[in-house]
C-alpha cells in the first residue's frame, strides 16, 4: 500500500517536472515540488522538508509544516549525521537518538535522505518528521530515495 502510494508520487512529481520543464528550473523548485506533494499525500509528515549543504552546515530550505531549525552542523543531529554519512538514517523515537536537535516538541519519529547532485556532490538532505512514534521503515526510504534520485538528473 505504501509502495503504491509512493509510486504515484513519484509518478505527480515527475509528470510535473516534466510538464513545467523543469530542467530549465533550479533545485529549490524540485524541493518545493516534492514537500507539496509528499505533504498532501502522506497525513502522518508532519514536517517536510530540505536543508541544504553550505560550507559545514545545513541550512533551512523549502519546507511545510511548523518552523524548523535553521542551520544544522553537519554531523550533529538526525539530519546533520544523515549528511555526514551520506546515507538515509530512520529513527523510530527521536527521542532515543543520542544528539537529537529537538527543533519542534511534536516530533517523534523522523526519516532523513541525503540528496545527491548530477555529480554525486551532497547538495541537501530531505527531513520527515511524523507526530507518531516508529512512522518510517524501509518502504518509506525506498520510496524516498527513488523520488529524491531525480536531483541526480538535473
């Protein structure tokens, strides 16, 4: 069921890049993009949203929900480990999560992507926040990294 869920996003988010002629756009219109659609379509992401790499930190791109941190060492936090490994980090309780940067009360689970460019250059990461505890799983990242692959292609 997720699966599917996630293939029509990726399917809208595609269609709408295409249709927009998006290869003539830049990164932060495929960011804005993709937190609308991921937003609308999955009720449980109660914060989307991308930091984006500049120098050592992380800082607040295009996001929806309430307001974020904005700026994140690399290497600290959910998001600036996801970035420091450069691989997707799923936390079930972020209070469990030693260096959790506890940017809003109501988060309780959090799945972050790392997004890569034309180059394999580490450009931003894609945060999820649910209000629920144990939200995101391996579906959740297949999902995710298939749809944040189309940074890949600008």
């Amino acid at each position: 069921m997720k699966n599917a869920a996630y293939e029509e996003c990726f399917a809208s988010i595609s269609a709408i890049w295409r249709d927009e002629d998006g290869q003539s756009l830049d990164d932060i219109a495929l960011m804005a993009t993709i937190n609308s659609v991921l937003s609308h379509r999955f009720p449980h992401f109660y914060w989307t949203g991308f930091y984006r790499v500049c120098g050592t930190r992380l800082i607040v791109g295009p996001y929806i929900g309430t307001v974020g941190c904005l700026q994140i060492e690399i290497g600290n936090g959910v998001c600036g480990t996801a970035a420091a490994k450069r691989e997707t980090v799923i936390v079930a309780d972020v209070n469990q999560f030693p260096g959790h940067i506890a940017c809003d009360p109501n988060s309780k689970s959090e799945i972050v992507v790392p997004v890569f460019g034309p180059d394999g250059e580490l450009i931003a990461v894609l945060d999820v926040d649910s209000d629920q505890l144990d939200s995101f799983d391996e579906e959740d990242q297949r999902g995710l990294e298939k749809i944040i692959a189309l940074f890949r292609e600008l």
